[in-house]
C-alpha cells in the first residue's frame, strides 16, 4: 500500500504494435476485484515483468481511490514460483509473504496454484512450451476463466506490446532487487538495475497457448500431482482418471 499514491498509470509508456497504448490496451477492464499472478522459473526473471505489473498496481488505487477515501488494502496479486523461491516482490506491491507462492516444477502444481487463487490475468515467463497430461478440471478452468495471458523474456525490450515503467515504478524494482539479496545473483541483478528504467515486451497469448507454456515448466507426475494415498482413498484408479486427464500439446483437444 505505500506505492497507493506513488504509482500513477498516465506515466507509464505503454506501446502496441509499435503505437502509443495505454494500460486498458493491454489490461482492458482491470478492477479491484482482479487478481493477477506472475509465473517465473529463473532467478529475478519475475522482475521483468515488474512494469506491466506495477502498472496494474497503479490502476488498482486508483481504482479504489475512484470507490471510497479511506482503505487499508493490498491487490490481490500474487508471484507463483516454479521449483523454489526466485525473488522477494513486497516492494512491489505482492505482499504478505503469503503470496510468494512456491511450487514444485511441473505444469499442474502451477495451474493449481492459480486456480485456488482464482486469477483472472496471469504473467507468464517465457519458457519453450511444452505439452503434457494436466487434470481436466484445472485446465478447462484456465481455459474458460483467465481472461489475459501474457508471456514476457526478461530483458527483451521490444515486441508485440511494451510497458515503459514510471519513475517511481523503476525505483521500487530496484528495491526489490535489493531485497532479494541472497536470492539473485549479484551479477544478475546488477542487470536488472541497470535496466530497470527500459521498456519490458510482453506477447499475447491464446489460453491453449498459455497451457504449453505452463506445461514448458516441467512434466506433470503419472498421478497428476495427485498423492496415490489421496486417490486411493477416494477408489480413483486408473480408469476412473482417465476422465481427468487433459492433454495439453500438440495431441490434445
């Protein structure tokens, strides 16, 4: 919340198919009540995606400011990070810890975690997309009720859109670069510092599109994610999961 009346979206510089946008462009109708995610598998790779996301942020408060005078309230946003933790983004507005979201690395493990958190936008870092076997039910879900997904490459400044952060918005990335001591190398986040005022490219994604690049996180186990004792305990054999699995890839639906 101490970035309420710092971030001012009129000031980031967005571009769109080489034109001048605006954040609608990119997140048209983004409320209060959206919850947005950033998926990251490298170290400080989820930093990247800080412009459009502090961008999103700005538009919250004022949003907000838009409703009532006084709150007290963070956005519902949350980073999802494939395998271990890959960097600290309470500077930027993802806060309690809580939503620093660590999760095993494999495509299923990720659709869960944005699922139970039911996001709306989701961030994706760029990975080779891959495909693989995903329970039904989580993937219709993002199919049917993410409305935007995004891909980002960390530091890949032009593209089919760019977000040009604010001032302000460079400064609490940095921030949060310096939070994340220990965590980042030191080598790369002298990068990220050094490029903390450029333009970030972000690429639109279809939802099926999406599903490839989430599966690009790993392999889904044999079960799904699923522990065998859980199944068993609910008679889900082989043949009853069959119904469940999803094939997300080239020979899917």
């Amino acid at each position: 919340m101490h970035t309420n009346r710092l971030l001012r979206t009129e000031e980031f510089e967005v571009t769109v198919a080489g034109s001048p946008g605006t954040v609608d462009d990119v997140l048209p109708g983004l409320t209060t009540a959206d919850r947005v995610a950033v998926v990251t598998h490298t170290p400080g790779g989820s930093l990247a995606a800080g412009p459009l996301l502090l961008a999103a942020v700005g538009r919250y408060y004022e949003e907000l400011r838009r409703q009532r005078d006084e709150f007290y309230r963070y956005p519902s946003y949350f980073v999802v990070h494939v395998g271990e933790l890959r960097a600290y983004h309470g500077w930027l507005d993802v806060w309690a810890e809580h939503k620093e979201v660590v999760v095993p690395a494999h495509g299923e493990a990720v659709l869960e975690a944005l699922h139970d958190r039911a996001v709306t936008r989701v961030l994706l870092e760029d990975v080779t997309p891959g495909s693989g076997q995903l329970m039904r039910e989580t993937a219709n879900w993002f199919l049917e009720d993410v409305r935007d997904v995004w891909s980002f490459t960390p530091g890949r400044h032009s593209g089919g859109v760019s977000v040009r952060p604010s001032p302000a918005a460079a400064r609490l990335v940095r921030m949060a670069v310096d939070a994340s001591h220990g965590v980042i190398p030191e080598e790369t986040g002298d990068r990220i510092r050094a490029e903390a005022d450029e333009p970030q490219a972000f690429e639109r994604l279809s939802p099926e599109e999406g599903l490839r690049l989430v599966c690009g996180y790993g392999a889904a186990p044999d079960v799904l994610g699923q522990s065998e004792d859980y199944l068993a305990r609910h008679g889900a054999d082989q043949n009853v999961m069959a119904a469940h699995r999803y094939v997300a890839g080239p020979d899917g639906p």
